[in-house]
C-alpha cells in the first residue's frame, strides 16, 4: 500500500482548524493532514521553527495569511523537506511602514480588554468579497475563532506580524512546486501581491479565486479545493 503525504496547514491570525474545514473533508481520504496553530510564540522565525520539530522529514505545506508567512519562514529555513508550498492570501513582505502603529493601538486596546470590539469593527468586516459580507454563519466563525484564541493570542500573533522579516529570499530560493493562489477581492493582500509571489518562485501556478475575500479557504471552498488537488497532483521529481 503507498503511504499517504502529509499535509500540513497553518491557519492565519485569529483562525483555528475550523478555517480549513473544507478542505480536511476534501482531502483527509487522500492525505494525512494535520492544522498546527501558530500561536504560542512571538516571532515568525520562532514559530517555524516549531513547525519543523513537530513535522516529519518532508510533507507537503499550506497556510493563508499569517499562516502562509510562516509557511515561507519554513521553506527558507528548510526547502528540502517541503515537498510542495502553497501560499493562500499572504504577503511576503514586512509589516508596511507605519503599521506598526494601528497594530500597537491595537494591542493596547485588546489588554484593556477590548478584544471583541477590535475584531468585530477593524478586522472581520474587511475579510471577506462583498458577496459574502452578509454571511451571518461565516461572519460569527470567523469572530467565534479569534475569541476561542483570546487575547493573549492576538497580541503574541500581532508581535509576531509587526516585527516579521521580509521573506524574498526564501521564495526565490525555493525550488518545490508552489501553489500561489487569493481571492480576488483580498483586499488586505491583494492579487498584485501574489503575482509578485508566483514570479519569485521557480515552480508556481497562480490561481485567483472569484467569489472571494481574504478567507478564500471558506469563502469559495470548492474552487480553492479544486487547485488544491491539482498542486498536490502534480508528481514529485524523481530522486537524484
């Protein structure tokens, strides 16, 4: 019996497994997936690096957002043992100058206990394309996650996305099959920011997904299923 990859996801800020939750029924016949959170450091470095304890020799790996920085962080520090890279909604540089403000007004808000105000009118309202802004169920997972997470979370992921490194240099340097892939109205990474991906990278395939804001994964769940089947399908080179 041929053993079944491993796929790894990695959720973005504020988000749990619940955001992958079409995609693990999609796929869990095929694959062994697993969701690891990235919430219990407060670097991107560092929360690679825990990724790559917890994971086996080599597996394939896909985040969105926050999840897909770390996901870069991973192939950079360690491009052999990523068998495929596929990047949803992400941004590969720095935080943008000046950002650091709103993040650190933030913070502050979110430890005078103001959490779910923050969440509700700053974050949430802007993830999603504007078919789906009404979508009561979408818009209460997406606040349920991040309240589930709580506060300490936010501000460890929020250190973490402030101060984060520019990840260029790990996407050119990565020689696996990529999958780049937005919704096309993302309005907090947009589509120009993954072309710049997918030009980076050697073995990439953009897909834009219509329909879609920032949580493509349950704003449009079969079409990013779809390219998701068709990256984890493409055959591996044979070893050297």
């Amino acid at each position: 019996m041929t053993k079944r990859e491993k796929l790894i996801l990695l959720p973005g800020m504020l988000c749990d497994a619940r955001l992958f939750g079409p995609q693990i029924d999609a796929l869990s016949g095929t694959h062994d997936i697993e969701v690891m959170g990235i919430d219990s450091a407060e670097s991107i470095n560092a929360l690679a690096d825990q990724v790559l304890a917890r994971a086996p020799e080599r597996f394939n790996l896909a985040g969105l957002s926050m999840g897909g920085i770390v996901a870069m962080a991973i192939a950079g520090k360690a491009p052999e043992r990523v068998l495929r890279l596929a990047l949803f909604d992400t941004n590969h540089h720095a935080d943008a100058p000046g950002r650091d403000q709103i993040r650190n007004r933030q913070i502050e808000a979110v430890r005078d206990g103001r959490m779910r105000q923050v969440v509700v009118d700053e974050m949430k309202p802007v993830y999603l394309a504007q078919i789906n802004q009404s979508d009561q169920a979408l818009l209460d997972l997406l606040i349920d996650m991040a309240m589930d997470l709580g506060p300490e979370v936010f501000i460890r992921q929020s250190v973490a996305l402030r101060d984060r490194p520019d990840q260029t240099a790990a996407l050119k340097a990565y020689r696996g099959h990529a999958l780049v892939l937005c919704g096309a109205e993302d309005n907090l990474c947009p589509v120009e920011r993954h072309r710049e991906m997918a030009a980076l990278l050697d073995h990439s395939v953009l897909r834009i997904i219509e329909n879609a804001g920032h949580i493509s994964t349950l704003e449009n769940a079969a079409a990013v299923n779809a390219a998701l089947r068709q990256w984890l399908d493409t055959p591996l080179p044979e070893p050297a």
